[in-house]
C-alpha cells in the first residue's frame, strides 16, 4: 500500500498570494451611508432619534435602514416632527452586500436626500388677548380659596 504524495508549498509561492490577500484587505470599500436634510429657512436643529446632530443644512452618517423620527426646531418657528424610511438600495441585500461591503475596491457613498422641510412662523397671539390672560391669572392668584 502506498502513501499518497503531499505536495508542500513553498515560502517562495505562499508570500504572493499572502501579499495578494493583504492587499485586497487594505484596499477593501467600504459603504458610506448619509442623510442629507435641509429646511427653509435654513438653521434649524435637528434631533434625529432622540439625539440632537446638529443645524440645518447637514449631512449625517447613520449605519442602519429603517424609520428615523425628525424634530425640526428654529427660534420664531413651529416645531417640526416628521418620520423618514431609509430604504436599502438592492446591492445593501445579501449576497451582493458582501460585494458592495468587502470587494468593491472604492467607497460607495449612498446619500439619501430628504425633502426640502418649510417650518411655519409661530403666530403670535394678539396683545391685547395676552394681557386678558395675564390679568385674569393674575386674579385667580391673588382670590382666596374657596
């Protein structure tokens, strides 16, 4: 009976396809997910999820697909609150996410551009109806309890 041969492989074939693998690593891509949110007028904060990331125009980096919640704020304005879906694009569902996530030797930007939020101008009530209110508090204040 006799042995089946091994072939060994040699130092001098092994560090090509070593370095060959390295390379692919360094050079993986990587995907780079972003919101894009304007408001008109710009200058508003935005809180995306209960976290505040920062002022109108802006780009923000998220990881995940899903609902966000918005909150839009800006002095002189009415609060906004809104919801946005982040879709995944095809190549974001298996297999061809381990394409776009490690093989793709470049960075592939996906960038969703929200709409164009308006916020509304807070109407100030009349004078005349904020003195009423201040007087009448101020009565019902200063009346003994029953």
């Amino acid at each position: 009976m006799t042995r089946p041969s091994v072939r060994r492989v040699s130092t001098a074939t092994l560090a090509p396809a070593a370095s060959l693998l390295a390379a692919l690593l360094v050079v993986s891509g990587c995907v780079e997910r972003k919101l894009r949110i304007r408001t008109d007028p710009p200058g508003a904060l935005v809180t995306i999820n209960d976290e505040q990331v920062g002022v109108t125009p802006l780009e923000v980096t998220f990881l995940w697909y899903g609902d966000y919640e918005l909150v839009l704020r800006k002095s002189g304005y009415e609060m906004l609150r809104t919801h946005y879906r982040a879709d995944a694009p095809w190549w974001q569902y298996p297999p061809f996410d381990l394409v776009a996530e490690t093989l793709v030797p470049t960075t592939i930007r996906d960038v969703h551009d929200l709409p164009l939020y308006t916020l509304t101008p807070e109407e100030e009530p009349p004078v005349a109806e904020v003195l009423r209110r201040a007087t009448d508090l101020r009565s019902e204040a200063l009346s003994p309890p029953p």
